[in-house]
C-alpha cells in the first residue's frame, strides 16, 4: 500500500514539476518575444525658437532601455538628417546645429527618432523659429 501511495506521489509530482516547467517556459518566450518587437519611442528637448547663426543643443533620446541605440537628427533646413550612435546603453545623444541667419524670420519642422538593434521608432516632430538677425 505504501509503495502505491508513494509512486502515485511521484507520478503526480513529475506531472506537476513539467507542467510547472511548460508555464515558465512559455511566460519567459512571450517576455522576450515582447522585448524583441517593442518598438523604442523617441524623446525630443531643446529650444523652440532660437537666433539665426548661433549654434544651438537638441537631445533625442529613447523611454526603451534595450540598446544599444542609434539617433537621428533633422534640423529641418534642408541641411540632412544626422545620426549619433549611443554609448553603451545610452539613453539619449546631445545634438548640434547652427541655423543660417536671414533678414526674416523661419519656420523649421525638426524631426528626431531613435532605432535600437531591432527597431526604429515613429518620428518626432518640434517646430522652431528661427529670429531675423
């Protein structure tokens, strides 16, 4: 009677111990499988109005921490999209720019966005005025 007892704990503990072991399995696949097509989203500070010919800072950053990431600047002007790889697992990069100066007063749209090893995100968007001299 014991040694029936006693296999059928032993049965029924295996069973739970690979059913228990199949769950883990699964939540741990699904959390890297999230982490793998989470899309990072762009963060984008700095001025909004600045003085035409002065040099001026724009952080582009990332809410993601899975990197290491890359970032990419455009002020807008026609002048092209930078880029700045991170360092490390860097959140965010510091971004330098020099509108030219005019008689009149402009209107830029400068865009930022971040890409990690798998994924690029959606652009930012800031608008910035740029005085006459």
């Amino acid at each position: 009677m014991k040694k029936k007892l006693f296999g059928s704990l032993v049965v029924s503990m295996s069973v739970f111990l690979l059913f228990s072991a199949g769950i883990y399995a699964s939540e741990t696949e699904n959390i890297e499988n999230n982490e793998l097509n989470a899309v990072p989203i762009a963060t984008f500070s700095g001025p909004t109005t600045v003085n035409g010919g002065e040099s001026n800072s724009w952080t582009v950053g990332t809410t993601y921490s899975y990197g290491p990431h890359t970032f990419y600047f455009n002020p807008g002007d026609g002048t092209g999209q930078k880029r700045l790889d991170g360092i490390g697992n860097g959140t965010s990069r510091v971004f330098s720019h020099t509108y030219r100066g005019t008689s009149n007063v402009k209107s830029y749209t400068a865009s930022a966005r971040t890409a990690d090893q798998l994924n690029i995100s959606d652009y930012v968007y800031k608008s910035i005025t740029v005085r006459a001299w």
